[in-house]
C-alpha cells in the first residue's frame, strides 16, 4: 500500500537524517512517478507526497496537463516543507536541448543540467516565459558509459558559464552512482558529491542541494549530505520495463 510505503519511507529519512546529526526537514523526498499513472499520484497526493520526479519531458507532460483538470482547488500545503501550496515537479532524467523550451514550462527543478549548450539552451527559453528556472549540475562520477554528467574535471568551468546566465538559477549537485546490491558501496560516490560541493563553495559557488540516494541507498546518501533524495520503487513497487 502506498500510504505505508510513504510512511515508512519517511520514518526512514527521518531515523538516517538523526544518525548523522542532521534535521529530518533539511531531506526533501522526491517521489519517481516515471511509468506511475496519475491515479496513484492522486493516491500519493493523498499520502502526503508533494514533490514528483519524472525523467521524460513527454511523459511528465501528459501527467501534468491531465492531473490539473482533476486538482481543483489546489492542494494545500504540507504543514512543514514549505511548497508553494500545490505540487512540484522534477526532471531528473537526461534532457535533449531540443526539449528545453518544454522542459521550462513544466518543471520547478531540473536535475540534470551536465553541458554548458544545454544550460544556454534553458536560459535562453526560461528568458522567453519570464522565469527563473531552478537547475542542478548532474555530475557523472563513475566510468559508465551509460551515465550522463559533467566530469569533475570540467565542473567549474560549467558553473562559470551558468552564472553568467541570467535565467537560470544554480540550486545544487546531482548525482547517480552505479547500481549495488549493497548500498555501502555507494557511499564512497555520496562522499565525493558532498566534497566536490564544498570545494566549489570555497571557489564561491553556493550549491546547497544535494540530489542523491534512491530506493536502494537512500539511507547512506543522508548519511553522506543528501538533500533531495529520488525514491521510485520503494514507494510505487517494481516497474514494469518499458
Ligand atoms: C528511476 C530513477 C530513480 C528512482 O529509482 P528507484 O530505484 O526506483 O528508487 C532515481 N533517480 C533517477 C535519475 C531515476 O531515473
């Protein structure tokens, strides 16, 4: 049942927040509702989840448009978390540039911001509708080919070019470790994460969202600094591949 995944998911942020000294309100949790339909977002609505992650532009697309004729009025805010007194909605997965213009007008945060064309491409369209659209660097700290990001060899030279960009505003870092049956494994990435953000703070670069931890490690990666932790089959159960 969605309701007591969503608790126990909670009680699990907020038991790994107090191990490592932290407060359980400094972990937003983002539920992953790619492949999820919109009744059972409206059932996490109800559970008291407020913020959606979705990696594909279409797809989160045809969710949103659907589920705004369903809310009426909107959702009331949480009594903590401080949301905007509806829902939010994430992209966390790889983004075209030719999706950018579309990408702006759905999402309240972009994840996966890894090139300095694409972050261009977003201020630019972000200028066009008048917004200031909030992003994070997706940091690729594995060898896999398969994973998108920026080096960290190249990071800075990336916040540089950002900062120059009026539209945008740079929130944090993400990053996706490969997958491991024991989450221990991928403390070591968290760890790193957390380091190459304070280095850049001493470079001048406030980035004080952290996007990391998914169903598997979660735990670890608020151990290790999370902010923002991405939880798709430990609330929704297994997907389907599609
Ligand atoms: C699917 C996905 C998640 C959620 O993964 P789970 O293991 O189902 O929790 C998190 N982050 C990204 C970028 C994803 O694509």
């Amino acid at each position: 049942m969605l309701i007591e995944n969503a608790s126990a998911i909670f009680k699990r942020i907020s038991h790994a927040a107090m191990r490592a000294g932290r407060s359980p309100d400094e972990v937003k949790l983002i539920a992953v509702t790619k492949t999820v339909g919109i009744e059972t977002i409206k059932e996490a609505i109800d559970a008291g989840l407020r913020i959606f992650g979705e990696n594909r532009v279409q797809e989160a697309q045809k969710k949103i448009s659907d589920l705004k004729f369903e809310i009426t009025p909107p959702i009331p805010p949480l009594e903590k978390g401080g949301m905007k007194g509806g829902v939010e909605w994430h992209l966390i997965g790889h983004l075209q540039k030719n999706k950018a213009k579309y990408a702006v007008q759905l999402f309240d945060l972009i994840h996966t911001v890894d090139s300095i064309e694409l972050a261009e491409e977003l201020n630019k369209q972000a200028e066009k509708i008048g917004k200031i659209q909030s992003i994070l660097v997706q940091v690729k700290l594995s060898e896999e080919e398969t994973k998108h990001g920026v080096s960290e060899d190249e990071l800075i030279l990336l916040l540089e070019e950002i900062k120059k960009l009026k539209n945008l505003k740079l929130e944090g870092l993400m990053t996706m470790p490969p997958f491991f049956d024991n989450p221990e494994e991928a403390r070591p990435y968290f760890r790193r994460l957390r380091k190459i953000r304070d280095n850049a703070k001493e470079k001048g670069f406030m980035l004080p969202e952290l996007s990391m931890g998914m169903s598997g490690d979660f735990e670890v990666a608020i151990e290790e600094g999370a902010t923002m932790v991405r939880i798709g089959t430990a609330l929704f159960g297994e997907r389907e591949n599609k």
